[in-house]
C-alpha cells in the first residue's frame, strides 16, 4: 500500500486499514463487499448493485432520483436478472402457493373424479370417467393442470414449504416476469419427460416438476454470486435420493425434467448479456417449450 511521506504506519495502523478494507452490504449487513454505490457512496452487494452509465447504484438512490434531476419512475431500480424491483417481491410465489392450496382443496371437497379429470396421464381406461382418457387423446391442459394437483396432505405440505422457502428469494432476485417464465417452463418440462417416458396409464401430479426447476435456477444464482452452495446441493441431493426411492412411488421423470430445464433457464436468466438480455432469458424460454411440444408430440404420435 502507497504512504504518504511523512506518515509511517504501525502495526495497528495497519490492522485497522484491514479491518476497514472490505465494508458489509448496508441492506445485507452478513455480506462483504468493495463495491459502493457512486451517488450515495454506501457499500452494496452484487444483489443490491444496479447498473448505471458509470459504476452501479443501490435500489434506494435508484428509486428515489436522487441526483439525477429526473422523476423517480424514469429510472426504475432493477433485479440481477433486469427485472424490475418490486415492493412485494414475494408476491408470486403467494399466488402460487394460493392456487396450489385451492386446487388442493377442492380434490378434497369433490373427490378423485375430480385428480382424474385433471392429473397427467398418458392414454389409458380411467374408470370414475368411464372412458378412455389422457394427454394422447387431445387432452393436452393435463400437463398444466397437473402441476395444480397433490395426492395428500404430505406431498403438498412439503412441495409448499418448498416453494416458500426456494421461490420466494429467486423471485427477488429474477423479477416477477422471469420468475414465472422459470415456473412454468420448468413445470411444463417436468410433465413432457413424464409423458415421453413413463407408463402411458401412470398417473402423475404435483408442483414438484416447477419446484425443482427453482432449485436449479436457484443453484446457478448462487454460484453467479460466488455464494456457498453447499447447503442447496446438499438439500437438492437429499431430494434426488427421496426421487430415486422405490418406497415413496414418486414420478422421477418430472423432477428431473424441471431440474434440467430450471439450469438452462437459471443460466439463461443470471448469465444473459445487459445488451440482449430479454431476447435471450425469454428465447432460451422458448427453445425449451419447443422442445417439450415435440416431446409431447412424439409421444401421442407413439400412443395413437
């Protein structure tokens, strides 16, 4: 470090200059940081720094306009992934637990006639229905209305605390838009590799699909970050091992199409250039909802 003639620094001096040379977040005092916002000049985290015409900026100064002799709205703080920033950025995933419960509710109320008018099947006899019924027989929503639907109390209590506890944080961080792009895209991957590979008269339904997806969006965000990734792998690896167990009859195929495609969205969302950032999050988006239509497609062309 350069000294200023005349002023010689002691070990204590020094200890203190070390002590001061990484700063913590203001909004996050548990992370360090060398990055401070060029208006306001309080230290920001890589969540925190949006970007500016020199350096970055914190939400707060953002928000407010402060400096720039503008309304607040002409410069709207945003996300990592250049979603706008949002006084609920939890708002979503409470929708999404919402409908999930209430889906849930009204299987209890009206019974199986009901998870089988709407769970995801391939083709086959379906006796409340009395009729042949599945995805291969033009009943594609299945695969949309499947992610709505749980098969008790302890598949939609631990998919719902699930959702709480990874959804809500990556929908701070994506923005609502690409958030919901991630959910669905993942969801709807998840029911395309259940349908192309299991038993056209197995049943499958859960959130479990999109759930996963969230979690491998989730760890992408995290090594994006530079932030420990342990405690995700490890519950992800936890999850796979519950997947794979023959003693809990669970669609694997659904979970490790949500996963595979929650990474390449994840990716797609966090790692996008600033220039063509939309084009390429909501193009990858659409390569892989073209890959589950040909899937899908494959599939009923196999069935039918």
């Amino acid at each position: 470090m350069d000294q200023a003639p005349g002023s010689p620094q002691g070990p204590q001096d020094q200890g203190h200059q070390d002590a001061q040379a990484l700063p913590t977040c203001y909004r996050h005092p548990d992370r360090e940081t060398g990055v401070r916002c060029t208006r306001c000049e309080r230290p920001i985290c890589p969540e925190c720094m949006i970007s500016a015409s020199v350096g970055f900026q914190c939400p707060e100064c953002v928000r407010t306009g402060s400096g720039t002799g503008h309304a607040p709205s002409a410069s709207q703080p945003r996300t990592l992934a250049g979603g706008t920033v949002t006084a609920d950025p939890r708002l979503l995933t409470k929708v999404l637990i919402g409908l999930n419960l209430a889906f849930f509710l009204v299987q209890q109320a009206v019974g199986d006639r009901f998870t089988d008018r709407f769970d995801l099947i391939g083709r086959a006899y379906v006796p409340l229905l009395g009729s042949v019924a599945g995805v291969a027989d033009g009943q594609w929503y299945r695969m949309l209305t499947a992610m709505f639907l749980h098969g008790s109390y302890v598949h939609i209590l631990f998919n719902m605390l699930s959702l709480w506890w990874i959804g809500g944080p990556l929908e701070a961080a994506l923005g609502r838009a690409r958030y919901l792009a991630l959910y669905f895209v993942s969801g709807l991957a998840g029911s395309a590799l259940s349908y192309l590979l299991a038993a056209p008269n197995q049943p499958s339904l859960g959130a479990s699909g999109a759930i996963f997806g969230l979690f491998g969006a989730t760890a992408v965000l995290l090594r994006r970050l530079k932030y420990d990734m342990r405690p995700v792998v490890a519950l992800l690896v936890i999850n796979l091992i519950f997947t794979f167990n023959p003693a809990f009859n669970i669609a694997w195929q659904a979970h490790i199409g949500g996963l595979v495609a929650g990474v390449v969205v994840g990716y797609a969302m966090v790692h996008a250039p600033r220039e063509r950032r939309a084009l390429i999050q909501y193009g990858v988006c659409a390569v892989v909802l073209a890959l589950v239509v040909v899937a899908t497609l494959v599939r009923t062309a196999q069935l039918t």
